[in-house]
C-alpha cells in the first residue's frame, strides 16, 4: 500500500499548493489568494465529488480551471488507491496474515487449561467434543481447511480457535500457544506418523513440560516417540487387538475395562465371550497382525485371507483372496470356524465379508474393523458382537490419560488380576450406576483438591475410606460410588477397604454414579459438612460456638 498512498499524498499536496497559488478576487473585487485550510477543504470535498459549491468567495477562472483539473487528478488517485486495497484484501497472504493474527488473539484469550489438538479428523472431532464438554479448553490446527470451516459451525459448550495450517512446523505450534501458561499438553493425531513424529519432537524441544500424546500405526515410529520421553503413544491397532486378547481370556476384565474407559451416562457394554477355537481374519495388514499376534499369544490358530499376500508378507498358508466371495470363506473353511475378523480398511468389503459368513455359517462370533465414522448406524445394524472403530479407541485412551491419568494406573492393574477378581468388582459397581456406565474422576487429597479434608488431616484428624463415601445430606447413607486405587507417592492400594485410612498428599481414582462427584465435593471443601460425615455433627463451629457448647 506504499505507492497507493504516496500517490494520494502527491495528488493533494499539489492540487492544494496549486489551488493557494491560483489567483482569486474576494466580495469587494480584491485580488485574494485563498489559504491553506480553505484549499484543502475544497480539495477534500471535490475530491470525494460531494461538491459545495464556491467558497468563501466565488471563484475566479483561474482557480476554477485549477479546481477542474484536480477533481479529474484527484478521482484518477482515489481509484488507484482503492483498487490497491482491493487487491491486498483478495491476496491470499494478506488473508492468511489477517487469519493467523485472528487465531492467535483468540488463542491469548484463553483463561483454561487447554490442549492443542493436530488433526481434525474423525478421532479429533471425538477428543475435542469431550475437551471442550468438561474442564479444558482446545485449540485445533488441521491441513484440510474445510474441516476447520466444519469446526466453526459447531455449537460446542466453549469457543474453540482452529487454524487451517501444517502442525508440523514449530511456528505454527506456537502460533497455536505452545508457549501459553495454560496450554497443558499436545496432542497428535494426524493419520500420516511423520507428521506426528515431527509434532512430537517439536513440541518436546520447544516444552519440555507439556503433556504429549500421539497416535502412531507402526512399531517403529512408537518407538521412536517413546524415545524421547513422549508421555503415551497410542497404537489403536495393538490397543483393540489387546482388547480382544483379553476377552478371550478374561471376558469381565474387558467388560470392566468398557465400562470404566466410556463416557459418563453411554449405556452399558455388555459381557462378550469370543469363544477358543479356529479363526478367520480376513485382511493382513497393520490391524491383521496385531491381531493375529495377539491371537497367537493367547492360543488361539487363524486363518488369514489376503488379497496380495505376498506385498504384506503374509504367513504360509494364507488364503488369497478378498474375503467378500463365497468361495473365498469356504477355501479358510469357514464351517470350521468359530469367529471372523473383517479387518481391511474398506467398511464396503468389510460388511460384505460379515453378511457372507453369516450366510455360510450362522452363529459366528464376528468382529469387524469400521474405519469411517459416519458408517456407524451400518455396523450397528450389522448385529456385530465387536466393533473396531479407531477413532473411538484413540479417543477413549486420550480421554482417560487427559481427564484421570490415574485411571491408567488401574487398569494396568486390572489385567493383572484374575476373571473372578473383575467379576466381584462388577457385582459391586453395578448396583452403584444402574444401567449407565459410571463417572471416573481423582480427587488429589492437597489444598486446591480438597482444602476441607487437607485442613482435617494436617489437623492431625483421621478420615477414612467408608467416612469419606458418607452421604454429607445423610451420613447414614452411601454415596453411589467406589474409591478404586488409592497413590500415595510411588505406592498403590488397590480397592482399599473402608477402614483404610487417607493421608494429605494422596491421589483418590472414584468411579460412581453420575452426580456423585458434585456431591462429594461438599465433603472435600465444606467443612462442616466434613464435620458432619466424621461425627454427625451439624452446626456452626467457631470457637464461640465450641466455648458455649462446653467444647473448648
């Protein structure tokens, strides 16, 4: 905009300087020159074309000839002008500029702890939903700038900036606030591993101190993420194909674990059980093997189709083909077999593979890998017992290790405790949550977590587990929830009995009923409803009131 505007400068300095030059005669027939504000008021008002007319004396031709030529000058200049700054608007990196400035004002605005989410896709859409519908905030950076538009028609429960750029380049992760005193941690989810690899790194050199999660699909490039400190790295396909090694051999550890890592208020999974004996996995690539690995591990011999064995590196025996033909199955021996796994990346072939073996052999335990997600209502029409659905799986995890990272820490013990162990929990439970799956939350036993319960053990005050699950409004009744691991430093105490005593500094994993934590929260900061679980108690208790109850 430089030459536009030295243009309009030029223009008025010597239409105005020419104008004072030219001769002119005032009411009484005097020669009169007129002066510096009055040249460049009419220049001003001629320029625009408003047009006012002669002033403060009728012109003479001189000035009027003068006055002609500057309104022709003066429209030429305001047309340059004008059509300059037109085309710096329409110029993508004055857009781009204009954009990135919005977002990062918009980013600076944040007063909550948030997370910058890199990808937009299916599974981004899902970890931002439940971001924004809980304590955090988010900041979303994808390539595709037509999800970003998408994201903006949302009405979620917080505004939520979104930038159509590559999150792989260090400016834009601080454009995005890497840098902020609330941005809590990254979280990368680009379906491409180098480009999360290289977010990760990125977000490591730059914070070392934020949170970082990654979606990674290869063996190798989890390792190489792990490599340098990424807190979790979530390999979809390992995760489910551990799930389902776990419900062959522990079906109510897996029943628990749905239960614990779904949302708040979903219905209830219910208990499968994949039963032991020949399997069909139809599709060997990533998902394929971790699956036929896991399989392996539990005992349980597949047979693998595969439209091109030899470019995936398929076992000896595979069975070449789609899986979608009958011919196909039968060659695998579909009548022998007692589950199939439809794990391609097409959901078409997919459920065309299911509906076969229905056909063939009823009664299959089926398993079908969905790769899209608005292909949702086809697989639930599909009667499947297992759904793989990815972005559901990498949102669950994320979730749990955003949300209550201490859920973490039991479900790793959870597999290593027995079926029975699983079952108990769930006899227990249940009754608490009806037909919902429970609230998860911690509960971290410090000043800002719990000041009423931290006041009362500094105080040197003993509170225990089945104290502290009292109903403040009846300490006579239970809260609807279950205290599941107790850490304290680097020690766990899994299921702690009601007896088991609290101390200052403990972190609490609850899972309940929904509503339950609100109410617990009176316990933790209202002190006399502290006072009223521990010793029935009610009442003002200042030390008037303790003096002249004969307490003190």
């Amino acid at each position: 905009m430089r030459a536009p505007l030295l243009a309009l400068i030029t223009t008025y300095a010597v239409t105005v300087l020419g104008l004072v030059l030219m001769p002119g005669v005032n009411a009484q027939g005097e020669p009169e020159r007129l002066s510096f504000f009055h040249a460049f008021y009419i220049i001003t008002y001629t320029a625009t074309t408003t047009g006012f007319g002669e002033l403060p004396h009728p012109f003479s031709d001189a000035q009027r000839a003068w006055v002609t030529f500057s309104m022709y000058l003066s429209i030429v200049a305001w047309l340059y002008a004008i059509g300059a700054l037109i085309a710096l608007v329409r110029d993508p990196t004055f857009q781009r500029v204009f954009v990135e400035s919005r977002f990062a004002a918009a980013v600076r605005r944040i007063r909550e702890p948030f997370y910058i989410v890199c990808g937009y896709g299916d599974t981004g859409t899902v970890v931002v939903e439940a971001l924004v519908n809980g304590i955090f905030s988010a900041v979303v950076i994808d390539r595709d700038e037509t999800r970003i538009n998408e994201l903006a028609l949302k009405d979620l429960a917080r505004p939520v900036p979104a930038l159509a750029a590559d999150a792989s380049l260090p400016d834009t992760l601080l454009l995005a606030g890497l840098e902020h005193p609330r941005c809590a941690g990254v979280i990368a989810l680009y379906a491409d591993d180098h480009t999360n690899l290289k977010i990760a790194i990125s977000a490591k050199l730059l914070n070392p101190q934020l949170q970082v999660i990654c979606r990674a699909a290869s063996h190798d490039t989890q390792a190489n993420m792990e490599s340098f400190n990424t807190d979790a790295v979530i390999n979809p396909f390992d995760s489910f194909a551990d799930r389902l090694a776990m419900a062959l051999h522990s079906p109510d550890s897996h029943l628990l674990y749905e239960w614990l890592t779904a949302s708040p208020g979903e219905p209830l999974a219910r208990r499968i059980n994949p039963p032991r004996g020949t399997w069909v996995l139809c599709g060997y690539g990533r998902f394929g093997k971790a699956l036929a690995r896991h399989m392996e591990y539990e005992g349980v011999s597949m047979v693998i189709i595969e439209a091109t064995p030899e470019r995936v590196d398929a076992p000896e025996g595979t069975v070449r083909g789609r899986g979608t033909e009958a011919v196909t199955l039968r060659e695998a021996h579909i009548e022998r077999a007692v589950g199939i796994v439809a794990g391609t990346d097409d959901d078409a072939n997919n459920l065309s593979m299911i509906v076969t073996a229905r056909m063939l052999k009823p009664g299959l335990f089926m398993v079908a890998r969905q790769n899209q997600r608005e292909n949702e209502a086809l697989f639930e029409a599909a009667g499947l017992d297992l759904v793989m659905q990815r972005s559901r799986a990498i949102a669950r995890r994320i979730l749990s290790l955003v949300s209550t990272p201490l859920l973490i820490h039991f479900l790793r013990h959870l597999r290593h405790e027995s079926n029975d162990w699983a079952a108990q929990l769930i006899g227990r439970l249940q009754p608490l949550i009806n037909d919902e799956a429970p609230e998860v939350w911690t509960v971290d036993v410090t000043p800002g977590g719990a000041s009423a319960l931290h006041a009362a053990l500094s105080e040197g005050q003993s509170v225990s587990c089945g104290q502290l699950l009292s109903d403040p409004r009846d300490r006579d009744e239970r809260l609807r929830a279950l205290i599941l691991l107790i850490r304290r430093g680097e020690n766990e105490l899994l299921l702690p009995a009601a007896d088991a005593q609290i101390e200052a500094g403990d972190r609490l994993l609850f899972a309940g009923r929904r509503g339950a934590a609100r109410t617990l929260d009176l316990t933790l900061f209202n002190v006399h409803a502290l006072r009223y679980v521990l010793s029935g108690a009610s009442g003002p208790n200042g030390a008037l009131w303790r003096w002249l109850r004969g307490e003190a």
